[in-house]
C-alpha cells in the first residue's frame, strides 16, 4: 500500500460510492457534507477544512495504483499535535487489515513529514469497528463526551483517541 495527495478529477468517482448509506456517512463525516456525496459538496468541504485547520487530502493505493482508501490530516504546531479525518475505506476492501495498514501508513508520514509529537482523531464509539481498526494500530481514548451527535433518534458519543509518537507499535 502507498499514499499519493487526492485528486479530486482523477479519484472522486471512486470514493465516492464507498458511502452507502446515511448512517455510514454520517459516522463518517458527522453530517459536514450532504449524502449521498457529490463532487462540489465534497470540494468545498477540502476547501473548508485546509483554510481553517491547513489539512491536506490523501488516498491510499494498491501497489498497483488501485485506490483503496482515503483521508485528510492537518497539523497544529502549537500542540504538536496532527489531527486525522474523514478516514475511508473501501467497503469491498474491510476485514482484510487494510484499514489498520493504511492508518499506520498515515500515522507514519504524519510524523514524519510534520514532525509531531502525536496524532488523534475523533470517532463515534458506536463505529465499533473503526474504533477496534484505531486501537489496533495504538491509538487510546483520551476523552469520551457522551451524546455529542445526534443522528436520526440516536445520540452518539465523540471519543478523542491518540497516538503518541513515544508510543508506536
């Protein structure tokens, strides 16, 4: 697996249909962009996010060049910390270790290429698997803030995972 920069021309079309349905989406994105996701929606969304936090979008290839999945990163240099988003995975592709293979790809060049001291993200402990696939490359809750999310009549906690540089696996 490789990392490239995502090109919106050449890589949209394939990511896009990975969301199926409105609650993956939003455990995905938490409702920042409209489902089913749409090119200039999802455009503005990267445009957004690189004005106020400077993250960047990247997809995650085969060693072929098939793209398998995708996500966004951006770094605060007062904390020293890097914060992953909006992690994809191709659904054909789950329970294969890709997920897992592809977030310590992340993590690897977040550190290396930012300098941070650590990494964290948010995800909503009722996506159990990806919060099993962040544990499982070493990722630890920091904080959990119960019912943060309304989705539909659900209420969804927000848990605040990291991964210190000191403490990769």
């Amino acid at each position: 697996m490789k990392l490239r920069p995502f090109e919106i021309d050449k890589d949209f079309d394939i990511i896009k249909d990975w969301i199926t349905d409105e609650r993956t989406h939003a455990f995905w994105c938490a409702n920042h962009t409209n489902f089913p996701l749409e090119r200039e929606d999802f455009s503005l969304l990267l445009k957004e996010i690189k004005e106020m936090f400077g993250d960047e979008p990247y997809v995650a290839t085969s060693d072929e060049g098939e793209v398998e999945g995708f996500f966004c990163f951006g770094f605060n240099q007062e904390t020293k910390e890097a914060m992953l988003k909006f992690v994809m995975l191709d659904g054909s592709k789950r329970g294969k270790g890709l997920g897992k293979e592809m977030i310590k790809l992340a993590v690897d060049y977040i550190f290396e290429k930012t300098g941070a001291e650590a990494v964290q993200l948010n995800v909503f402990p009722e996506n159990e698997r990806a919060k099993k696939c962040y544990e499982g490359v070493g990722f630890v809750e920091r904080k959990l803030t119960p019912g943060a999310f309304k989705f539909k009549d659900e209420a969804w906690g927000r848990c605040n995972m990291i991964l210190r540089k000191e403490d990769l696996k």
